[in-house]
C-alpha cells in the first residue's frame, strides 16, 4: 500500500541563507524566554536544512561522501546554533544568543550550488522530537574519552550538532544513507573514512531519528565503523526512542543493535517529568493560561476518544504511529487542548492558519504556540457530527463557506502536494493489493487525461480530514471543525490538493448524495470531472492508511479490528465506485 510520501524541496542555498541571516537579525530583538528559544530553535532546524542539502549535493555530484569546503561551512554554523540553542536551554531561556555572522559569511564564500534539496525534518514537523532532548541524552555519553559524532542525514545533521554541543566535541559529520530501505548502505570517500575513523580511542556517536521498521539507517552507520576497525563497544547510539528495530532488522543488524550502548531522546524527559520547572509544557502552558487547576492530562494515541465518545463501541479507527502528541490543560480561564503543530516555521505557519480559520468562525479560539504547541480552546460540551440528524441545508452551507474561504485564502505555492499522476499510482497501487488487478485496470481510464486534469488543479490548504468526527456540533447547533489546521502538511504523499479532494472527502465521510457533491462542486466552481478523478483517489488512499493503521496495531486487536473494518469499508466504496465509472 502506498500511504507515505515526502517530496524534497527545491530551493536556492543563497536565498535560504540570506533568510537564515535575517531571522538571527530579527532575533536579537526578541527578550529573553521561552518564544525567542523557540524562534531560535527555528533557526537552527533552518541551518540543518540547509547544511543538508549542500551535503546531499556534494553527495550527487560525486556518488558518495566526502570533504567539502562549503558542507564543512554549513555544519560549522549549524555546530554554533547548535551551542546556542543548548546554552539557551541551559540558562531557562535567558542566555546570550549567538552571533555567527563570521560562520555565515564563511559560508557565503564558498561556491554555493545554484540548487539543492532540501528535506523536512518529520520529527520535528510531526513526531515532537525535539533537538534539545538529543542534548539531554548526550550527557550520559562517557566523558573520559575523545567523541566524535555522526549525524545521519537528513534530520540526524540537525541532532548531532545538538549532541556535539552538549558534550563539547567537534563539529559533527554527516553521512547518508542510501539503498533498499530495509537494507542502507553507506559511501564513504576514503579521506573522508580516515579522518572519520582516525583514533584509536575515540567513542563514536552516531544519531538520528527512529529506528524504524528494520533500523537499516543506524545499521549501515555500525557497519561502516565496525568494518572500519571500530569495535561496538566504542560505538553509541542516540535514537529518538527506546524500542527495538521493528521486523525488517535484518539479524546481522539486530545483533549490533544488542552490543551497543544506546542513549534514547526522550520527549518526556525533557518537557513533562524534568524536574527543571522552566523546562516543563505545563509551565509554558500556565504562563500563557493562567495556573492549572488541575493536573495536565495526556490524550494522544486515540485517548480524545473517550472525551467524544462515552461509549467505547463508537470510538473511531486511528493510526496508532501518525497521531500527534495531545493534552488537556485545565485552567480558570476553561479547558484548552495543547496539540503539537510542529517546530519553527511549520508550527508557526500551523498557528496562522489556526488563527485565520478561527477569525473566521470555523475553528476553536486560539490561545497561541508553545514550542511546537498550538493552544487551542476544548469546547466540552461539543459532540461528534450526526450528519443523519444535522439540518442538511445548513449543513450544506457551512461546508460551502468553510471549503470556500480554504480555497479562497490559503493558496498553496507549487509542489506542496502530491500531482495527478501520484495520486494515480497511489490509487491503482492500492486498488490492485486491495480489490486486484482487474478492479484497478479500471483507472487506466485516467492516465493519458492525468497532465489535463493537473493543468486544472488550484492547489490549497485543503483540510484532507472530513471525518464526521472531526466536525464538533455545539448545543446550539453551531458547528466548529477540529484537526483544520495541518493535516495537508501531514507525513503522506497527498499534501495540499485542489479544494476537490475536501468535497470527495465530504461525499464520503458526511454521506453526501451525488447531487450535493455537485451543488458543492458548482458553489466552488469547480469541475465534475476532477470530482470523478479524485474520487477513487481519495478512496484508494482511505483503504492504504487503515490497512496500515492496522498492521501497526499487531499488539491491540480491538485496535486493529476498528482500522480493518474501516479499510473494508473503502474497499466496498471504492469498487463501487469503479464499477459505477
């Protein structure tokens, strides 16, 4: 099934730098606190783009990596963020902030590519991992002995230049893992491998995020140590959690994996059980809500359920591993729901967009952002959507206003979401595992009309969540949407679309009839062709998610059941509708 995707940004190196120069300016006028670390901490999650891409061109233009004037120039300015990030947190947020304006104009000395790709970091966009926790879990390092640290690109630039900072070690380098998913490798210049391995006594950090389903990343990183003379108990891990590979690890890797020492970032460390009071999400909370009235409450992975639903046997399905981190926090000033929205400028575009939606009467009140936390009001005493027993004219109506202002106000610049011709693979990739390869030769209809219907898409911030959960009815009737803010910036393929993706999702998730689907099509301006295109599409990417909602769910039946009797629904609505095409 094909569910996941995360298209690379193309984007000017001298330009981002310039942008990166500007934000450090701004930034010295922020006082001292929480927002100006965060703001920092946005700068820097902008440096390790950047030294990313300059480090993946380097990689292109040679097959593997090597030294480089101007990737040493870009870790050498990330590796000062970096200090300055760590110093900050340090401090409470009231350290000096820094001044690289030396590392940056080394950097523009350098021979600049006139294009790199650049990737973003889903731990920091969607995950809550922190670059701060990656310090914390540094100080367990052995100190006795030179460090040296290894950051895997892409987000792995960003974390070991926060691991190096907190211990004091070099600047960090980076390596890329390439190949089979299950199965990376690394390639390594051979100057590059000798300045990398010189040392006998050297420890080796190497970092980055999960593992994941085999671990392969890390794997190719303690190969190419283990086959470069280290021994494995001189090699340390820094993962983002304290798991195990999942069931792809190959054996060989699974047996390094048991050897090494591992030193896990911990997001509850570092912001719910720190001791350190100004570190804690509580305290930020309190100082922008008034003072707690009652202990903070946990509601990720599915548990906001129970706050919608009294009874168990309505609970819709989740993705246990795509469910952003939740809590309650309970003030004077009412309830208010702590959602993480993204670091730096992902959650700071996530909490404009928060902004504009509720000015405009669709979405929740909105408190502010917290480190990668938009606070939002709970509205207690709302209900999930009846749309059997909603007023369907009225109904009808909001949708058109809200899907109206999405497409109207929150264009979406290009390459920001998946094309015609992805969406398409998707659905007849799916179709095929799902329903085989005679319902999926159905969409053959579509591929030579794909560069027509995507000359026609007007890509926005679409909602892509339409679920009738996700739509809050209020006691007078009012209605508000829930989860507006971020879910075309979520970790699949399908990104921002033309607003007709949303009107297929409300044919589907609110059971509109064929001619209220395209009433809305023609109150958009839309056309019914694209509808018809999208249609299968969005299904075929509804039955993927769940049927991979439930595969991750192998520990919790009740769980996995939810998420396979909901793929089965799609598979049902979507032979449907390929036999009605």
């Amino acid at each position: 099934m094909i569910v996941y995707g995360d298209q690379p940004r193309r984007e000017a190196p001298a330009a981002k730098l310039a942008a990166l120069a500007e934000a450090l300016r701004q930034l010295q006028g922020l006082p001292p606190g929480l927002a100006r670390h965060a703001a920092l901490v946005g700068a820097l999650i902008e440096a390790g783009e950047l030294a990313q891409g300059l480090a993946d061109a380097d990689f292109a233009e040679c097959g593997r990596d090597a030294a480089s004037p101007r990737a040493d120039a870009a870790m050498a300015l990330l590796a000062t963020l970096a200090r300055g990030v760590w110093d900050s947190w340090k401090s409470g947020f009231a350290a000096p902030l820094p001044l690289p304006q030396e590392r940056i104009r080394a950097l523009e000395a350098t021979a600049l590519p006139s294009r790199i790709e650049s990737k973003r970091a889903e731990g920091f966009a969607f995950y809550a991992l922190y670059p701060e926790a990656y310090a914390e879990a540094a100080l367990a390092l052995p100190a006795k002995d030179p460090l040296r640290v290894i950051g895997l690109r892409s987000i792995g630039t960003t974390l070991a230049a926060m691991v190096a900072a907190a211990r004091g070690a070099p600047v960090p380098h980076t390596l890329r893992p390439v190949g089979h998913p299950f199965q990376r490798e690394v390639a390594v210049e051979d100057t590059l491998a000798s300045t990398i391995l010189a040392g006998p006594c050297t420890r080796y950090a190497v970092v980055d995020e999960g593992p994941g389903l085999s671990g392969s990343s890390f794997g190719a990183a303690m190969a190419f140590l283990q086959e470069g003379g280290v021994p494995l108990e001189r090699i340390h891990l820094l993962p983002g959690h304290g798991g195990e590979p999942g069931p792809q690890a190959p054996p060989r890797d699974r047996a390094r994996w048991a050897q090494v020492a591992r030193h896990p970032a911990s997001f509850e460390r570092l912001v719910l059980d720190t001791p350190r009071a100004e570190h804690r999400l509580e305290r930020w909370a309190a100082a922008l809500l008034g003072p707690a009235v009652q202990p903070m409450e946990e509601i990720s992975a599915g548990a906001w359920r129970a706050r919608r639903f009294p009874d168990a046997a309505e609970w819709p399905p989740i993705h246990p591993f795509l469910e952003r981190r939740k809590f309650l926090f309970h003030s004077r000033s009412g309830t208010w729901l702590l959602k993480f929205v993204g670091l730096g400028a992902t959650g700071e575009a996530a909490t404009a967009r928060a902004r504009q939606l509720h000015a405009a009467g669709f979405t929740p009140e909105v408190a502010g952002l917290l480190h990668g936390f938009l606070a939002e009001r709970w509205m207690e005493q709302a209900k999930p959507l009846d749309p059997a027993k909603a007023d369907r004219a009225a109904l009808l109506a909001h949708i058109r206003r809200y899907l109206a202002l999405r497409a109207r106000e929150m264009p979406a610049t290009a390459g920001t979401g998946a094309s015609a011709q992805s969406l398409w693979a998707m659905a007849r990739t799916n179709t095929a595992e799902a329903l085989g390869e005679t319902a999926a030769a159905r969409l053959e209809f579509w591929e030579p009309k794909l560069p027509q219907l995507e000359a026609g898409m007007r890509r926005c911030w679409t909602d892509n969540r339409m679920h009738r959960w996700e739509w809050l009815a209020l006691p007078g009737g009012r209605l508000l949407k829930a989860d507006a803010v971020d879910h075309a910036a979520a970790h699949d393929l399908v990104g921002c679309q033309d607003i007709t993706w949303d009107v297929a999702g409300a044919v589907v998730e609110l059971g509109l009839t064929e001619e209220e689907g395209h009433g809305l099509l023609a109150a958009l301006g839309r056309e019914a062709t694209l509808l018809a295109f999208l249609l299968p599409c969005y299904l075929a990417f509804q039955l993927g998610y769940h049927r991979m909602a439930a595969d991750a769910f192998g520990w919790n039946p009740i769980e996995a059941g939810r998420a396979r009797a909901a793929a089965d629904r799609y598979a049902e609505r979507l032979e449907t509708a390929l036999i009605r095409a």
